[in-house]
C-alpha cells in the first residue's frame, strides 16, 4: 500500500494538497501535534517511531494522498506532483 519512507518535504506537500493543519493531520492519524511537528522538522527523511510513522501514511491514504518514494511507480489515478530528478 505505501513505503514506510516518507520525507519531511512529503509530509508537508501533502498536508497542502488536503489542505489541512498539523493538528487536522495529528488528529486523523491518532498521534499528537508534537509527532507531527517533529516529522516536519526533520532534515530530509522523517525520523519517528514505527508505529506513528505507519499512522502518519495511513492516514494520508485514507484522506487521499499516495506518498510516493523514488523508483517507486505511481498506483494511483488523479492529480499529483512529483519531484524530477535533475
């Protein structure tokens, strides 16, 4: 369903297509604002605990958002945006 790789980029990319805050996203994961603002700050890779990361994609699958890792095809249908590697 999703890579357990997420990037603090990623995570906010995609808090901005849902257009919702760190709390909304805190909330529909079941983890705290702290975790949330954590994974944001995170310098390139998110570091967190398992079980809240698989939270955090989950919750963006269920709200709509495929977080894609590179190499990986899209499985989706729809919008989106990805990065190019230059």
């Amino acid at each position: 369903m999703f890579g357990a790789m997420l990037t603090s980029a990623q995570l906010k990319a995609a808090r901005a297509l849902l257009g919702v805050d760190q709390g909304d996203l805190a909330k529909a994961a079941g983890v705290s604002l702290p975790t949330i603002q954590r994974m944001e700050a995170s310098d390139g890779i998110v570091r967190a605990q398992v079980d809240s990361l698989m939270k955090v994609l989950a919750a963006l699958d269920h709200l709509g958002v495929e977080v894609v890792g590179p190499e990986q095809p899209s499985i989706g249908r729809g919008r989106g945006v990805r990065l190019k590697d230059v």
